[in-house]
C-alpha cells in the first residue's frame, strides 16, 4: 500500500472524527514530523527550539548585550582612549642626536717590560667604547648626572602629562628605567661611530643634557685609564728609588775602599809610581856613573864613595818598595796595585751597571709620566648634539595603529572566549 493512499485514508477518517478529536490527531503528526526531522538535524537544543519555534530569545539578547559590552570595553573606549590622549594630551617629546666617535691618544712606550703585544690600538678603542656605552645605560650616569643637573626637574614638572612624567618620589632605580626609555645608543661596528639620541622635554633641555652625558662619559673612561697610569707611576717611582740607593751604597762602598787603600784611581796611581821610580832609577844609574868614575881617582874607601854607595842603597831599597806596590808582595802586606786593581774594576763595573739601571728607571718614569699627564681618551663628536625644531615623540600615528592592533587583538580574544561559552551551552 502506498503512502499516498495512507494519507488519504488518514485524512478520511480524521473527517470523521469530531473537532476536539480531529486537533489532537494534527498535533499528533506535527509531533512525528519534528521527531523525524531532528533525526537528520543537528542535535543541539537550539535547533531544537527553532524546529519546535521555542527559540530561548533572552538568553540570546544577553550574550548580544555581553559581546556589545566587550566590544565597548576592550576596542572602542581604548581606542577613543588613545586618540584622545595622543592627539590632545601627550606632552612633546624632543630628541637631541649627535655622533661621535672614542679615539684614544696613548703613545707608544718603547718595547720594554711597560709595554705589550696584546695591547693594540684597535682593541684599546673598542674596549673604551664598550666601556661608554656601558656606563651610558648604568646607575653611575644617574649620579653622576644629579651632581650636574636636576633629573627630577626636568622629568617631572607639573606641565608634563602624568603618563610621561617622572614619579615625584621615584627611586634610584625608577629614574634608571625611566632614563632608558628616553636615551638610546647605537654602534656601527664596522666604523666604531657611534650615535646617541636624548628625549626631553623642551629642544633646550634635550641639547644641553646630551652635551653633558658626552662631557661625563669622557670623564668616565679617562678616570678608568688614569688610574692604571697612576698605579704604573707608583711603580716606576719605586724603581728609581730603588735604583738610586743601589748607586749611592755602591759609590759609597767604592769612596771607603779609596780611603783604606789609599788609591783614588789605579791608572794615576800606576803611573805615578813609574814616573817616581823612572826617576829613582835615573838616579842610581847617575850615581853609579860618577862612582866608576871617582873610584879611579881616589880609593874605595874615601869618604866621597861611601856616600854614593850609600844614596845607591837607599835608592835601590826606595825603588824594591815601589816595585812591590805595582805587582807582588809588598813589604807592608797591605797589597799592590794588582790586587786593588781588579778590587776597583769589581766596584767601578757595579757602579756603572747601577748607574745605567738608575737611567733606566728615570728614563721609564718620564715617559709614564708624560703619558700619565695627558688626556687618554677623547670623544671626538663629528655632528655637534642637535637642538631639535619639531617634536619627535609621541609618533601619533604609529602609536594610533599599535593601538589599533593590540586593542582588536584582546577584542577578538574577549568575543571569541564568549562565542565558545554559548556554543558549549548549546
């Protein structure tokens, strides 16, 4: 039998029946057909209650009002937040830039032990400019620039919007983070410039405190330096004073060996001696010469021959003495000049080794000294700290789309989170 003919029949007896009867049986069918319906729809109640027309409309008209509320809270008030701010509140920002670049005048000292191979000129300038850039961004740039000028001042006066301001009871660490926001510093590597930029508040304040973080980093890195220098003058000074007690013990010791020999000097002493016994010796061959010749005329026991045999011997005896103070033993046993000879070049040698070390020394000093003197390092600036004509900061339009972003961002977060939660309650 087909369906048609069922449904003809059905609609035959329905007509039959009474009215109250007859609405049952309608609904009766309407009810079959939604259950047959919903075994091909989506299982969810709320596909049920469009099928059955009992949509729950107030919980639909309160997610509505909660996303609106969200929209509202997470996008449009923000938004109208930021461009209020931005466009009409925020305080101008001016940035000073200069470029500059860390050159180092350290000359040469010769290669001796205050020298080194390690320490080249490169690695010098490289190891200063990461020292300024270090201290630049470093809680000693803070107090180093109170001693100069009023951070809290320039920061935080009342014409400055709350957002921008410094903090009236900031800390030491508050002024450091809030610095960092308004100082930045860059370096090409390849060239070693460097470029520094410094935001205030007025073109004025910004040009002046970026001529002073250049005065104070300087400052800084030749204090470094001077006081390795200084630390090397003590040290040479210490060599020439050691140098110099070395020499006047050792003249000492050569000026009492003098006085207990009696020779000042082995050459003049020498050559005094041989001139005086030269001479000794001319004379007994004088007096011999006129002996021979008397001893013809009168016999060898005049009176006259006894007294040249007699000057012979005391000349001869004079002359053993003088040959004995030159070389050999003399009768005194208190040497000869042989033996203080090689007593004196001993001395004279020490003397001049000292001499040449105390040269040295004083020679080593200067040079630290000159050095020591002199300005190390120099921040040689190229492009004077610009005194800016327009505000830099605040970047409205670039901070408007961030805004933007982020604001949209958390909006569709906030939605999606709620779109979740009445899907799960479906």
């Amino acid at each position: 039998m087909s369906e048609e003919t069922v449904t003809q029949e059905t609609k035959s007896l329905q007509a039959e029946l009474p009215p109250a009867l007859a609405r049952s049986q309608r609904l009766a069918s309407a009810l079959s057909s939604y259950a047959r319906a919903l075994t091909f729809e989506n299982r969810s109640r709320r596909n049920l209650y469009r099928l059955a027309g009992l949509a729950p409309r107030t919980r639909d008209k309160v997610f509505s009002i909660i996303l609106m509320i969200i929209i509202g809270a997470t996008l449009v008030l923000p938004m109208s937040a930021s461009v209020l701010y931005y466009a009409f509140i925020a305080s101008p920002g001016y940035a000073s830039e200069v470029r500059f670049i860390v050159r180092s005048s350290v000359p040469y000292l010769s290669r001796d032990r205050y020298s080194s191979d390690s320490v080249e000129p490169k690695a010098k300038i490289i190891q200063d400019t990461a020292i300024l850039l270090n201290y630049l961004s470093s809680p000693a740039i803070i107090q180093d620039l109170e001693k100069h000028v009023d951070l809290r001042h320039i920061y935080g006066r009342d014409d400055i919007d709350r957002l921008s301001r410094l903090k009236a009871d900031a800390t030491q660490d508050d002024i450091l983070k809030y610095w960092k926001k308004h100082y930045s510093a860059s370096v090409n590597t390849k060239s070693g410039i460097i470029e520094m930029e410094v935001t205030a508040y007025t073109p004025k304040e910004a040009h002046d405190l970026a001529n002073l973080v250049l005065k104070l980093g300087e400052q800084q890195v030749n204090q470094l330096s001077a006081g390795m220098w200084n630390d090397l003058l003590i040290s040479t000074q210490r060599d020439v004073d050691n140098a110099t007690k070395e020499v006047s013990d050792l003249r000492g010791k050569l000026r009492d060996t003098q006085n207990k020999t009696g020779v000042f000097d082995i050459d003049m002493s020498a050559t005094s001696i041989i001139t005086v016994l030269t001479n000794i010796e001319s004379s007994i061959a004088d007096l011999k010469s006129r002996r021979m010749a008397l001893a013809q005329s009168v016999s060898a026991s005049a009176p006259q021959v006894s007294e040249i045999d007699r000057r012979i011997a005391g000349l001869e005896e004079q002359a053993k003495d003088l040959r004995a103070k030159t070389a050999g033993t003399a009768a005194d046993s208190e040497g000869n000049l042989a033996d203080y000879s090689s007593m004196f070049n001993k001395l004279n040698l020490d003397v001049k080794m000292a001499e040449s070390r105390l040269k040295a020394a004083i020679s080593d000093l200067e040079k630290v000294k000159l050095v020591s003197s002199l300005q190390l390092v120099y921040v040689d600036t190229f492009t004077d700290a610009t005194v800016p004509d327009t505000d830099k900061y605040p970047r409205v339009t670039l901070n408007l789309f961030l805004s933007l972003l982020a604001f949209t961002a958390l909006c569709s977060a906030a939605c999606g989170t709620v779109l979740f939660v009445r899907k799960k309650l479906d």
